[in-house]
C-alpha cells in the first residue's frame, strides 16, 4: 500500500535505514514482496523505484522479492511480471557481487539467489516467486 497511498512513507523508510546503516550496522534490506498493491501501475512501481534509489545512493545492498500484487495477474498459469523486472529486474543489480547470476525465468528476477559475508559467516538467501 506505501507504494499507492503512501509513498511519502516509503522513502522515509528508506532514508531512515540509510541515515541508521552505520549506527546500526546495516548490512543488508530485503523486501519480502508486494512491492506494489497494482502491478500494473507504473506510477507505483516509480515510487517503490525512488524509495529503494536512496538506498542506492548510500551503498546499502537490497534485494525485492516478488509478491502476489507484483505481478500483473495472479494465477500461476497465466501471470506475468513485466514492470518488477524493469523496475527490480536483473539490470537493477548489475555489478553487484552478491546477486546471483542464475535466474529463472532467464532474465528475470522473479526467482533468483544473494550471497553475502557477513560477521564471518556466508549465507545463501533465496528469493522465490509467490506461489510458485
């Protein structure tokens, strides 16, 4: 709902982790999905865009998991996600070290995998579709 009523809101969210990442050690975000209530509304997919951009600009690592109001219909068989992948999609993470480079489907990121370091310990984060 941020992205639709809210997105005032969401970029607060944003910069407050971007203002707190030191203090707090902040090492890395993940959006559990619905990023979005209509996936199909461009103007929320640029709002979620422009919140996420803070933490961009300040080098806090993140990933977006997609979620049921993600995509542009919600039935397996039939769904499809074209505004997550331009907007969250593989070249989002282009560069980063820790986006996994397998995908699936190609190209997408509606299912994709993170690996990071942390405190000495490695992780695997999987991010898989709603419903898959």
């Amino acid at each position: 709902m941020y992205s639709e009523y809210f997105p005032e809101t969401f970029r607060q969210q944003t910069e407050w982790i971007a203002a707190h990442r030191e203090e707090l050690n902040i090492k890395f975000v993940i959006g559990l999905g619905d990023n979005v209530n209509d996936g199909d509304s461009e103007t929320q997919w640029k709002n979620a865009s422009e919140a996420m951009a803070t933490l961009d600009k300040v080098g806090v690592p993140y990933a977006m998991a997609i979620g049921n109001h993600d995509y542009l219909h919600s039935k397996p068989p039939t769904r499809s996600a074209p505004l997550f992948n331009r907007f969250f999609g593989k070249s989002r993470y282009v560069g980063k070290s820790w986006y996994g480079s397998s995908t699936y489907p190609a190209g997408t990121s509606e299912n994709f995998y993170v690996t990071l370091s942390m405190e000495g310990e490695k992780y695997l984060l999987l991010f898989l579709e709603y419903f898959p």
